[in-house]
C-alpha cells in the first residue's frame, strides 16, 4: 500500500524537489520490496517516465535500470523503456538511459556466461533478457555513429569500450577454474576455458571482433588516431 501510495504522490507533485523526494523514498522501497510485488508495480512505475519534468524522467531511468540489474527477469518490460529515453528531448535523460546500459549489459552478458558454463542452452526467461539487451546494445551503437554534441554520443563510445573490455579475457588470469561458483573476478575467465567445444564459445568470438571493427569505424568517424 505504501508503494502505491508514494507512486501515486510522486506523480501528481506538482514541484521538482517535491516529486523527487517521492521518487527517492520509492526507490528506497523497492530496494526491500518483495520480488512478486515489485513485477505488479513495476508498470504504475514505468509509466512515470513520460513525466513533464526531465529530472523526474531521469531519475527513472536510473531507477529501472538498478531494478533491472538486481532482476534480469523483468528486463523485457524495463529496456523498451530505455531504449525510448534514448531518444528524450533531454539529453541528461538520455544520457542516464545510456549509463544503466553500461551496467545492465555487465550483469546480463555474466548470467549467460555463468548459467553457459552448467548448460548449453539458456532458459527461456534469461534468453528474453538477452535478446532484448542485444537490442539496446544495437541503438545505442547506433548514436556512436550519428552527429551531436550533448554527450550522447561521448558515453555511447564508452559504452562499446566498456563491452569491448567484457569481452576481453584477463591475460594474466589463472588457466585453472576455482573450486567454487565463479567470483566476480573470474567469471569472464572461466567462459575462455568452459566454453571451448560450445556453440556460444562461437558466437562470441564472433561477437568480440565484431566489436573490433564498431569500435575502429568509431574512431575514424571521429577523426582520432586508431
């Protein structure tokens, strides 16, 4: 009820500091909320982010993608959401939206790697996440290439070197696996070494040279030396 209540007041003040503060005590509930409740709210959540007030809109992006980062499971209802701020009149808002995709992709691409190295093939659930994470990747690649100078397309070349250095195992790292579940140390390391015979050992192999050529056509694009 409480939940409810705080969506409801962050969505009629009619003040920045005042819808703010609703927000942040929100988000502080959701961070204990249960995870049953917190899918049935999820939607009275997502629509705020259509609020006349930019801080409000970024203040959002910033909550669903920590949502989404603690629960890949709803990343189906949450990355269309972003994908959309990407596109916001403000460009801090989509600058945030780009910023939760740094940390959102992180998380993602480390479920599938550490669920890959126990199967050889994905659950349903998580493969929905991916898929659609593979498409914010995909719009976000997009603005690296278009013309602007509001920052978007800054953090859009952080966010392909930050998923270039993902997909880049650690030279010194140990060639044996630990013996317990991968630490997040070392989960990358044990995708080089687990995933040798499998099919999405392929893909991102694929994938990571891929990101290669993204990552030169950038700095050409951009005029700086490769």
């Amino acid at each position: 009820m409480m939940t409810t209540g705080l969506i409801n007041s962050a969505k009629l003040a009619s003040d920045v500091p005042t819808k703010l503060e609703h927000l942040r005590q929100l988000k502080e509930d959701l961070l204990h909320e249960d995870p049953v409740l917190l899918s049935q709210h999820l939607p009275r959540i997502i629509d705020l982010h259509t609020d006349r007030m930019s801080p409000a809109r970024k203040f959002i992006a910033q909550m669903i993608g920590e949502i989404g980062s603690k629960h890949l499971e709803l990343l189906p209802e949450i990355i269309p959401v972003l994908i959309s701020l990407l596109k916001d009149g403000t460009p801090a808002v989509a600058r945030q939206s780009i910023t939760c995709a740094i940390n959102l992709f992180h998380c993602t691409l480390e479920k599938v790697a550490i669920q890959g190295l126990y199967s050889s093939e994905l659950g349903d659930s998580l493969k929905s996440s991916w898929e659609w994470m593979l498409k914010f990747k995909d719009k976000i690649y997009s603005i690296a290439f278009q013309p602007g100078i509001d920052g978007r397309r800054l953090l859009a070349l952080k966010f392909i070197e930050s998923v270039i250095l993902l997909y880049t195992p650690d030279p010194n790292g140990s060639s044996d696996p630990p013996p317990n579940q991968p630490s997040e140390e070392s989960w990358w390391d044990l995708i080089y070494l687990g995933f040798a015979e499998d099919i999405l050992y392929s893909m991102l192999e694929t994938y990571q040279l891929k990101l290669v050529k993204v990552w030169v056509c950038c700095l050409i694009s951009l005029g700086l030396p490769q």
